[in-house]
C-alpha cells in the first residue's frame, strides 16, 4: 500500500469526502486495524437494512460493546442513508466511541438537511494521490497524461485509459444522477464535456449557457456540483472585497489530469504543448490544493489578474495576508516575458515572496523572482504555508 500523507484522527469523530476511488476505505482500514465495527452502505442489503430502521445501529452497537469491545464504529458511503446520522449523534454522545463516517461528498447531506453532527465530528479530506505520495514510482509525464487516481497508479499503463474512461462515464454522468444530484443527465453530460474542454479558464457563464442550450443558473448550480463533490476546484480572483470576489468570473480546474483528459478524449500520451502547460498549470494547482487540506492549512488560494489581462496563476493567503505569488509555466527555459505577470504583481505588492515554477533543472533568482523546478516547489510547500509577510 502506498502511505498517504494526511493524518487522520485517531481518538475523534470524523468525517472522511472525497471523489470514488480516491482510497478513503483502503485508508481507514490500514489506519484502523483492529475493534472496528464496519458498516458498507454500498451494499444493497445494509442500505435497505438502515434505510428501513435506522436506530437499529444503536442496538447493535451496544451489543459490540459489551460483548465484542470495539472501540469504532465505520459507516461507508454515509449520504446513501443520511437518516443514520442522528443514530451517529446519539452512539457519540451517549457511547463515548468515535464514529468513521465516509462518503463522496457531504453535498446530499447538506442539502437534505441531515445532521452533520456540529462540534462532534470532524471533517477530513481524501483526494488523488499528491505527488510526494507516489514520487518514486510515477512520472510527471503520467501525471499529466493520466492523473494519479489510486486504481490508475497501480495498473498497467494499457489499461489506465480503459479505467479513466469508465470512471468519467459510469461514476461522473451516471453516480451523479443516481444520487438525486440532478434529474436530467442529458444536460448535465453536455455541460460536463463544455466544462472539461474549459479547464482553468476563466469562465463566462452566459457564454457556456448558450454553448449548452441552458439556463445561466442551472449552468451555475451545475458547477457548485462539481465542487460541492469534490469533482471540481473554484478558485476566485484577487480582490480585497469580499462581495467583489464573488462577482467576478472564477476559474474551474478539475480534480484529476486523467479525468479531465478522459472527458476530453484526448487519448493516450500527449504532444500539444500548450494542452501540456494546461494541465501542468491544473496539477500545480490541485497539488497547493490538496497540501492545504492535507494539513489543515487555513490558507486560500486565488488568482491574480489585472483589467488589462496580466494574469498570476496562483496568489495563496492566510490569516488575511499573501504569503506568495505563484506563476506556472511548463516550459525549461525561462525567459523575461513569463515573468511579466509577477513583476506587475510585484508593483502592488512589493513584500510578497513570488515564485516561477516550471521543468527547469535548477533554481534560480531573477530580481524579485524565484526560478523553481516543479519538484522543488512541491517540496518548499510547507515553508511557504509558514511565511509571514509584513503589511
């Protein structure tokens, strides 16, 4: 099994998101070994079993303590039957035991109202493998052609597409549906498509509606699916007003390069260079992403660009400070034009650190810029998170 990064709690309460086949089972089972009892939602006789009679966990989670001494209690796929949360609640507050509660996304349980156990149970986040996860045994080449999905890593490379495939068709357009996310798959599957070809672009909704034949808003909710399960990461422009970020045009990335290609149809190894630095751009992003929630970071990450079109790829903020600015190029070779953007940024915000990040051998410094190879800025991310920056 290959070690996952995040850390997850041991003596607590949590919930555990992510997309399919993320490795959120595999995860909990190696964490917690022993005195576990497991409930898979996923199989249609539990389902209708604690669909039918939900306080029927209490009873036999009781019995596993006096007679079994378990010290957890795991529930897979918890969304599939929200109505089981207040059993949780009650097993927490009266039983003392920690509850492991798994699921694809806490989007069904939040929009049906369903006891998110406020205060008890904490909540963890599992996504793709992260580079330092899997850096001995993958490419950056794979990385962009196939994205690191746990069951794409470890298959043999003719069969990585075959997968990415049935997963783009079976899980996102049809899972989707089965959930009761959205009614028409006809609609949500041409969005989808227009939505992967226009990964980490900055958006215009109108124009996307009339590409799909559909209402803005429905057009909007459907992104706020894609994010609300964890499919897809909204990143925000720049602005010190609040109100003035959430009216602006955001960009989407998709959470997995071997996802977004697959969609796409792009097929197998790719050669356009500008697709390339795309998805070099979308991996270094969900790369920060997924540091911060590793972690548990209170950093944000958001985008630069000014009214005339210079543009940061990535600006990341704490405590209500920019720690750093960020740039993505997929070139080797650096030149002063992939630099005007940080040294515009720069203009504003003299004090903030500002980083190039690309596939040159070496660092480097060029003025107030850091040259960096890729793999050095994954590795100098948890410095980053550290800077502080004076007003």
């Amino acid at each position: 099994m290959i070690l996952r990064i995040i850390d997850l709690p041991r003596d607590w309460s949590f919930f555990l998101f992510g997309p399919r086949q993320t490795g959120k089972t595999t995860l909990v089972n190696a964490t917690f070994q022993e005195g576990v009892f497991k409930i898979n939602l996923l199989l249609t006789e539990q389902l209708l079993k604690y669909s039918k009679n939900p306080d029927l966990l209490i009873r036999e989670v009781e019995w596993k303590l006096k007679h079994e001494g378990i010290s957890h209690v795991m529930i897979d796929e918890i969304q599939k039957v929200p109505q089981l949360l207040n059993a949780v609640q009650y097993i927490i507050d009266t039983f003392k035991i920690p509850v492991i509660l798994t699921g694809s996304s806490a989007r069904k349980l939040k929009r049906g109202m369903a006891n998110l156990l406020g205060g008890r149970a904490l909540q963890r986040f599992l996504f793709p493998f992260s580079w330092t996860e899997i850096r001995d045994i993958y490419t950056l080449e794979e990385i962009l052609s196939y994205g690191s999905l746990p069951p794409v890593v470890t298959a043999p490379e003719n069969y990585r597409m075959d997968i990415l495939t049935s997963y783009a068709e079976t899980y996102i357009r049809e899972e989707i549906q089965a959930e009761g996310i959205i009614r028409n798959v006809g609609s949500f599957s041409r969005f989808l498509d227009m939505a992967a070809a226009q990964f980490g672009e900055q958006l215009n909704y109108s124009e996307i509606a009339r590409e799909c034949q559909l209402p803005v808003m429905t057009v909007k909710s459907y992104y706020e699916i894609l994010e609300d399960t964890l499919i897809g990461l909204t990143l925000l422009p720049y602005k010190k007003s609040l109100r003035k970020r959430l009216s602006a045009h955001p960009k989407v990335y998709f959470f997995d390069n071997g996802v977004t290609n697959a969609i796409n149809k792009y097929g197998l190894r790719i050669k356009d260079p500008v697709l390339l630095g795309r998805l070099f751009e979308q991996f270094i992003v969900n790369e920060t992403f997924r540091h911060i929630r590793n972690v548990q970071s209170m950093a944000q990450i958001f985008f630069w660009r000014t009214s005339s079109g210079t543009e940061v790829d990535l600006i990341i903020e704490k405590d209500k400070k920019i720690i750093a600015a960020v740039e993505v190029k997929y070139s080797e070779n650096i030149t002063g034009t992939h630099l005007s953007g940080l040294r515009s940024f720069r203009e504003e915000h003299p004090q903030v650190p500002c980083y190039l990040v690309c596939r040159t051998d070496h660092p480097r410094e060029a003025g107030p810029v850091t040259i960096l190879p890729w793999q050095n800025y994954l590795e100098l991310l948890p410095e980053v998170m550290k800077t502080r920056v004076s007003r």
